[in-house]
C-alpha cells in the first residue's frame, strides 16, 4: 500500500506541478542556498515535502534536480501516512497551485 501510495503522489504531483520526483514523500532534501532562499514553507508533517517542491517548481528551469536513491526501512507497519493525511496534501496541493 505504502509503495502504490508513494507512486501516486509522485505522478500526481508531476501533473500538477509538471516535475517528477520518485519519492516526493522523502524528508530528505538538499538545496542551494538560492534555492533554499526560495522555500518558505507553511505546512507540517507530511505535507512540508511536497509544499518545498510545489514552491520549487515554477524556479526549476533554474535548478538542477538530481535524485540519490535511499533505502526505505519500515520498522513498525502501521505509521506513516494515513488516508486523512493524504487528503489534507491533496487539498493543499491544490492551494499551492492556486497560489
């Protein structure tokens, strides 16, 4: 469910905001400092991944992507995301996108 979940929102969020990123949900980011000048974030929890790419997106012609595989390790089945969580980023995604 988790790995269908991480599919998802990956292509979900390259229709929307017209980038591509294989686990949008990781909390693992490095960024430029211009960049990171360009990110002001509002959201928590899982939703503050996938703001930073939304804000990103319209500046990507201007940035380099480069994606470095990690490991994902579960230790306990049941944390993560919830279906309640993935509504709440489905209904900001639309707001950053609006914005």
């Amino acid at each position: 469910m988790r790995f269908l979940g991480k599919k998802f929102s990956s292509v979900y969020i390259n229709f929307v905001f017209h980038i591509y990123i294989s686990d949008i949900l990781s909390g693992y980011r490095g960024l430029s400092r211009q960049a990171y000048d360009l990110v002001k974030w509002e959201s928590d929890r899982y939703s503050v991944e996938t703001e930073m790419i939304a804000r990103l997106a319209p500046s990507q012609r201007c940035f380099e992507w480069t994606e470095f595989p990690i490991d994902t390790i579960y230790i306990d089945k049941y944390k993560g995301m919830t279906p309640i969580d993935a509504t709440r980023l489905f209904i900001s995604s639309i707001k950053w996108k609006l914005s």
